[in-house]
C-alpha cells in the first residue's frame, strides 16, 4: 500500500536547508512525528516545486538517513509554512485550491487593515478592538489629542517592523521607533514640540499604508507590558482548538513583545499569578481560550481554508481584553523559549490530526 503524503509548504530559505539539517526555527522532525501519529508522510516542497500541468510535485521525505528527493502526485492536502506576496504565487495557490487540493492556510498574510475590517463587523467584539484609523497626519494628531499614547503600525508587516509608538506629555511628544532590522538595538526616542510630528512618520506613512491605533495600557511584569500569543488551530473534529499558549514581555526601551524583537516568553500562568493575584488564574486562562476561538470563528467568516492562527491577546491590569494582531504563519518557538515543549509539539500535531479529518471526511468542515 502506498504511503498517503502530506505536503508542508515551506519557504525557499527553509527548503535549501533541508540537506544540511540547519532550517532555523521550524522542526522538520515535529512534522514528522505529528503525521505518522496519523497515519501520513510529510513531503517538504516550495511553490515552485509543484506543476500543475502535470500534477506532480518534487519535493523531500524522510529517510532513514537524512531526507531523500521524490517525485509524486501532488498530495491532497497542503499546510502552508511559507509566505508569499507575488501576484503568480499567490495564483497558483488559488490554482491547487481549484483543483480540489486541501491548501489550508491558502492565504498567510493579511493586511492589519483588512483584519481589522473583518472583526470590527462582529458586535461581540467591538469593545475588544483598539480604536484604530488609517494613518494620515490630521487623523494621527487627531487621535493623539483622544488617547494621549498611540501605536503606528504598517498595515503589512510582521515581528514589529516599522512599528512607531507616539506619546504626549504636557507640551510636548515622544517618538519611539527603530531604523534597524529585527533587533532590539536599533531602538530610540526623540521629543518633539507638542503638535508636531517627526519627518520619520511622514516618510514611513508616504512610503507604505499605515494604522494608529490607541495603545492599549496593558498588564505589565517587572515593569515591562506584556501580551498573550495563542495558538489557535482546526485539529481532529475539524473545529477550532487552542494548542497553547504564552506570554511575552517587551525588551527595555522598546514596547514591543515580538521574540524576534528581543522579547521574553513565560508560561501565562506565572505571569498571571505575579501580575494580577487577585484574578483568579484558571478563569482568567477560560477567558482568553474563549476570546481566542471566538476571533478565530469570526476571521474563517472571511478567511477561505483558514486553519492556523497566532493571535496576540492583550489584557489590562482590570483584566480586560482586547485582540492585538493575527499572524497567518505562527512561528511557535515561542512555546520553547518558554519551556513549554509539549504545547510546541502540539502546535504541530493539530494541523496533522485536521489533515486526517479532511482525508477522512473528503470536505472542509461546515463550522
């Protein structure tokens, strides 16, 4: 009997490195674990590795040494771990979906603008979404005299690159932004007389679509604010189930918690217990699932094939929550930094498990 494939989308980056063994932050060997608890076989490719012509696709499978190249018919389904923003690519994943291909996560970079369209929508989540406008500099002047403390961010980005914080104080403002890469040394801030705004914003607005947004005063530890990342994932029963979660904390003078950014992550609990004695911790964990799910079901409204989100999760220090971003591509080695190994693995074997649901059930799930 022939093995049944699985295919794991990987970026090129990813890809080259399957033969030296060194990818980085996502586990080949997760993968393989979580689908031969289901039955199935992974096999690592890239977009430009599938022909839709023919219907075939190269790719690597584990070996008993290493990994070796295969030539098969395109699996059935698909996990997206890659990110793509070419137009072409882009189109031939709609082309597999066409097909009948099970590409879940089809689409893993949505806009900040476009997230936020769709969960303003559902009246159950109104409360929970930071005032939030498109930038110019009328509407930033004009939500900086609302709320005193805004955050600028591009409206496509990801691990807080580009991110700007602004904040008034009697007569005057503080600008704090990095011009570097991912890092969390290229942090600064500058004071500017009250009214104005610094040439930085007017450059970073003009180059690319921005939003301001109300920054949320959010529970702090150890007098840096932290936020929630859950893990949010379609496993076995085809429905939304939390794989875990964890809490991340900013760097010193920065305010923003991306790992990538130099942030910390802590199991949520901890933080919970040290943070905010008097909420009790397990309601508090019910809660923030709950909230979670409930964006999760609001977003695969509008998000076709959608099966794996990374949801960042503010909460205050009165204990009120409030959704932060989305992240179609969840990175989850978070969950290690926090010495969580068992919710990292689990973020791996929920896709598996909902890959044995569609194989088993031949149609997407109706909720």
């Amino acid at each position: 009997m022939h093995p049944e494939f699985v295919g794991i989308l990987l970026n090129n980056n990813t890809y080259r490195r399957i033969s030296s063994g060194r990818i980085g932050t996502e586990s080949l060997a997760n993968h393989e674990e979580a689908a031969a608890m289901y039955g199935l076989v992974p096999c690592f490719f890239t977009i430009h590795h599938i022909s839709l012509d023919t219907g075939m696709v190269t790719g690597y499978m584990p070996a008993p040494s290493g990994y070796r190249l295969i030539h098969i018919p395109i699996p059935r389904a698909i996990h997206m771990r890659a990110i793509y923003h070419n137009r072409r690519e882009l189109n031939r994943i709609d082309d597999l979906i066409q097909q009948g291909i099970y590409v879940f996560n089809g689409r893993t970079r949505y806009g900040k603008d476009t997230i936020h369209h769709m969960l303003v929508q559902d009246p159950g989540l109104t409360e929970a979404l930071p005032h939030t406008v498109k930038a110019t500099p009328g509407s930033i002047r004009s939500m900086l005299s609302q709320h005193g403390d805004l955050v600028l961010k591009p409206c496509s980005g990801s691990i807080g690159i580009g991110i700007m914080r602004l904040k008034s104080s009697p007569g005057r403002q503080r600008l704090t932004y990095s011009r570097s890469s991912p890092s969390a040394k290229g942090w600064r801030t500058v004071t500017l007389a009250e009214g104005r705004l610094h040439p930085l914003i007017y450059q970073r607005i003009r180059r690319a679509p921005f939003l301001v947004q109300e920054r949320i005063p959010l529970a702090e530890y150890k007098g840096r604010p932290f936020d929630i990342r859950v893990t949010v994932q379609r496993g076995g029963s085809g429905s939304w189930e939390i794989a875990g979660m964890f809490a991340k904390t900013s760097p010193p003078q920065t305010f923003v918690s991306n790992i990538a950014q130099g942030g910390s992550a802590y199991q949520v609990p901890d933080i919970l217990t040290r943070c905010m004695p008097n909420a009790p911790v397990g309601a508090t964990l019910e809660r923030i699932a709950e909230f979670s799910l409930h964006i999760a079901r609001t977003l695969s409204l509008f998000i076709p094939n959608a099966a794996d989100f990374g949801l960042d999760i503010g909460i205050t220090e009165d204990e009120r929550l409030y959704f932060i971003e989305c992240n179609g591509c969840d990175q989850r080695y978070g969950f290690l930094e926090a010495g969580m190994g068992e919710a990292w693995k689990n973020s791996y074997r929920n896709p598996m498990a909902f890959v044995r649901y569609l194989y088993d059930n031949h149609a997407w799930p109706s909720y």
